[in-house]
C-alpha cells in the first residue's frame, strides 16, 4: 500500500527552464508531495514531448494556443493546495521569475493558495516589490524543506 501524498503542489517555471524542472521534480518524486508540472514539462518527463517543443515561437504558433496553455495551468493552482516557484537562473540573472511566472503567482494569491519559491528573490527584478508583496515562502535552494512545508499546508 502506496503511502498518502501530504500535499498537492502546482510547479510555476520559465518553460526554457523545463529541463531543470524536470531534474528537481524526480528529486521530490520519493517525497509525500504530489507535485503537478506544467503540461509541456510532464510530457517532457515522461519522454513524449523533447525540449525543443518547449521552445515555442509564439508569434508563428499562434498566442491562442500560449492562451489555452496559460488557463490550463492557472485551473490546476485552482484545484492544488499551493504553488511552487522554480526560480532558476536564465539567461545569467539568477533567481529568475518571469512575467507568466508571476501571473501564475497572482492567482494563487488571490485564491488564498500558499507561494514557495525554491531560491532566493530575485532582488534585481523590477517586480520584486509584487513578488514580495505575495508573501511567499523561501525555501533558498534546500528542497528537503519542501517536505515540511507541505506537511503543514494540510494540518
């Protein structure tokens, strides 16, 4: 008998950084944390999808398709019992938190769902103050404290 998750987390990450996401994501695998990644990123994972297909030109795909990806993943925060940011670095900035990342955040704010950030802020962001204002836990690089963290989301 398969022990119960203590909690069901929603991953919010740069899709140029699924690669990373992925990586982090079999580290919690053999955790109680049920974590639910971005469409693409589980495809990915599970070897249907390959990293190209994460890099989307928009403009020759077309932006109704970011839309229905954008809704998507804004139910599935609705239906998890928190976020987890993975603010890797890109493009040299690190701790980075993109501007889809940050819509992702505002509506686990305003559905009153808890925001963890897996490093530090990211301090040279003209979004800090948002980000900031979010309240959201820093877990500074040390995924062992998802473990806790989770635990009391359900308490």
């Amino acid at each position: 008998m398969s022990e119960k998750k203590v909690a069901r987390i929603a991953v919010c990450s740069s899709a140029s950084l699924y690669n990373e996401l992925i990586a982090l994501s079999r580290e919690i695998d053999n955790t109680k944390i049920d974590l639910v990644l971005p469409d693409m990123a589980e495809r990915m994972k599970n070897g249907s999808a390959d990293s190209n297909e994460a890099k989307i030109n928009w403009s020759e795909v077309g932006y109704g398709y970011k839309a229905s990806l954008i809704r998507g993943h804004f139910s599935v925060i609705e239906e998890c019992d928190a976020v987890l940011v993975t603010n890797f670095a890109k493009n040299g900035k690190e701790n980075y938190i993109g501007g889809n990342v940050l819509m992702e955040m505002t509506v686990a704010f305003y559905l009153k769902k808890p925001i963890i950030i897996l490093n530090s802020a990211p301090e040279y962001s003209p979004l800090i103050d948002e980000i900031m204002g979010m309240q959201p836990v820093f877990l500074e690089g040390d995924v062992s404290v998802l473990v806790e963290v989770a635990r009391k989301l359900t308490r």
